[in-house]
C-alpha cells in the first residue's frame, strides 16, 4: 500500500501532529505510517489513532511514503540518516522536527545521491489540543509545492509562521521550549496556593484557569503584555507586591537568559 505520509519516531511530539492531521482531515489514518522500536509507541498508534505502526525504518522505507516526518532526538539524527540514506527514494519529501538540526546536516548525512528536499520546523505540544506554533523554513532544494505541503500538515492544529533557518534556534528557545516555561510557572502558583491554605484542587483551578484566561487576554487584546499588566497592577497593591518582588530579585532577567540558554543548547545539538 502506498502512504503519503511515513513517520519516524512515534513519540509525544508525533502523536499531536497525527492527531491535528487527523483532526483536521488532512489526512486519513490509513495514508499514514509510523516507525518506533517502543512496542508501547506502536500500540498507541494503532489503537488509539488507527495508525499502522512497524517496528523498524526499514519497514517503513519499503513502502515508499511520499513525505516522511522524522521524529527522533537531535542525539541520533546522525544515526538515524545513516540508516536512510541508503534505502529513502531519493524523491521523498522530508520534514524534521529535530531541534537544532539544520536542513543542510539532514542533506549532508543522506549523502549526494539526490538532491534532497528538506523543511525543517520547530512545532511545539499544544499542537495536542489544536493550539500549536509551529515555524517553518526550507532547505535549499525544497520547492513552494513542498512548503505548501508541510504547512497542511501543521496548520490543522497550529499556528505556522515561515522564518529563515538562521532564527529557529530563537523559535526553539522560544516556543518550542516555551510551554514548558508556561507550566512551570503554573507548578509555582499551585504549590504557593497550597502552602497558603488553598485546597491543590483549588489551587490548580485557579491557576490554571488564570493563565488561560491571560493567554485569551494576549491573543485577542491590542495591548502589549506590559500594558496588559500595567493595567492589573494598582499602586501599592497586591499585585504591584508581587511584581516588586520579582523584580528585587532579577526573576525577569533569569527568565530572558533561561530563553537565551535554550536557544544556545539548541545550536549545541546542531554542532
């Protein structure tokens, strides 16, 4: 059977792609095909999204899907294109999610048999609940037609902005990064909620529903997000406390140069 679209490596991040295409119709399950030596990975795939999953690439390759979405860590890209470069139809679309992998590394470690196509993309989890960022660029020999394609995939469940490949380090820092940031914060409020007395159901729900209704406030709102808190923060108030606090204590910058240093590991696995 023919697929249009091979997945390498059906972990966390593939699932919400296969999940948004799904979603959106891009796709149907039984155009796509997924590779994963967890046989937990292949049953997830199969059972909960209808996917057929095989165990290895090479099983994959064999059956030649037009675009093939790799979906491994930056640590074994290397390896993993290795493995490829002698059985990939020198045709296939290729789209990696690797941070820090350029589209010139993919290309180089494929070897020159072709004239490989290549997008990369920085998408993030959010993507799982059709509220994703995804940035895009392509690889020197990748076409508008191959964009196009790989914006479909993405734009089901995400946002997409078209970047230069020179900024996804910055993208990966971040958005990719960045919903952990967001969570952490959320971790941080729940557990000063439970120390001041607050219930942790209570204090998860009031968290949460705080940074959603923020984020809401960021997305549909004019406003700057310093004019948005310049506005909740009332002169010798509660809130002004606390932001005196952070400030006192450098948290804005810690979290600038937290960002910063996500982008330079970003660079790091590239090398």
């Amino acid at each position: 059977m023919a697929y249009h679209l091979g997945i390498i490596g059906a972990g966390n991040m593939a699932e919400a792609i296969v999940r948004g295409v799904l979603r959106g119709k891009v796709l149907s399950a039984d155009q796509i095909l997924a590779a994963d030596v967890s046989l937990a990975r292949r049953e997830l795939f199969a059972n909960e999204l209808g996917v057929r999953a095989v165990e290895t690439n090479a099983q994959l390759l064999q059956h030649k899907p037009r675009c093939v979405l790799l979906s491994v860590k930056p640590q074994q890209m290397a390896t993993v294109l290795g493995e490829l470069a002698p059985e990939l139809s020198a045709d296939t679309l290729l789209i990696s999610i690797a941070a820090g992998i350029s589209s010139a590394f993919i290309a180089e470690h494929l070897g020159t048999r072709a004239a490989w196509r290549v997008i990369r993309t920085m998408p993030n989890t959010p993507m799982l609940v059709g509220q994703g960022m995804v940035a895009i660029s392509r690889g020197s020999n990748a076409t508008t037609d191959d964009l196009a394609q790989a914006r479909r995939i993405f734009e089901c469940a995400a946002e997409v902005l078209e970047i230069p490949e020179t900024l996804m380090d910055a993208v990966t820092a971040v958005s990719g990064s960045g919903p952990a940031y967001v969570f952490y914060l959320v971790e941080r409020m729940i557990q000063a909620g439970i120390d001041l007395w607050l219930s942790p159901d209570d204090a998860r729900k009031l968290a949460v529903q705080t940074v959603v209704g923020a984020a809401a406030m960021l997305a549909s709102s004019g406003d700057s997000p310093a004019e948005l808190r310049r506005k909740v923060t009332s002169p010798g108030g509660t809130t002004q406390a606390a932001i005196t606090h952070l400030d006192e204590h450098g948290v804005g910058d810690r979290i600038r140069q937290a960002v910063i240093a996500a982008a330079k590991r970003s660079r790091e696995l590239g090398a």
